[in-house]
C-alpha cells in the first residue's frame, strides 16, 4: 500500500511524505504505482522549480518527503494541487493508497 501522510497547520500544508508500492500489480505493470510517482515527481519538480526557498524535499527509494517552511501562496497552491492529485488516485483505488490528515490549529 502507499501510504500519504500529510500533517497540516492552520489549513496550510507542512509535512507531506508519501512512501510504499501500491501492490495492484507486478513490478512495471502497476498503473496506480506509476500515478503516485508522476504526481509525485511532478510535484517535487514543481516545488524545485517555483518554491524551492519555501521547502525542503527529501526524495529516497520509495519515499518522498516534503517540508514547507511557510505559508507562503505559490507554495500551498502546489501542495495543495499536488494533494488534490494523490486524492483522485486514492478515490479510484482505496485498497492500493491510503492518505492521512493531521491538522494542528494554534
């Protein structure tokens, strides 16, 4: 299973770590791995690219985590639309991917 877990301050994304293998099928044939990873890699691409100074990414075998260091708006609008992206794929294949919301409010 992928799991996702993703830990929220006040509505704005601050920890996002996606890690496992789907196991829908063999190694090469599994179409739900290669959407976590498209959306994934996209995301860390995105993040590089246009809010690097705001992040911190860690990309190693099968995980993937991604601090923000702020609120600021470029930044949540890609996390969030990285989030909405992982949760299309979970809603299509619960028993493969599993996302977890923490939300701390001060």
């Amino acid at each position: 299973m992928i799991r996702v877990k993703v830990l929220t301050l006040n509505d704005a994304i601050r920890f996002l770590v996606i890690k496992g293998h789907a196991g829908y099928a063999d190694k090469g044939q599994d179409l739900v791995c290669a959407a976590v990873s498209s959306i994934s890699i996209g995301l860390c691409n995105a993040l590089d690219h246009l809010a690097a100074a705001d992040c911190e990414i860690t990309v190693e075998e099968n995980r993937i985590e991604i601090e923000a260091s702020s609120d600021n708006e470029k930044l949540q609008t890609i996390l969030h639309t990285g989030l909405i992206q992982l949760q299309t794929v979970e809603e299509q294949f619960s028993e493969f991917v599993r996302i977890e919301k923490t939300e701390v409010r001060q």
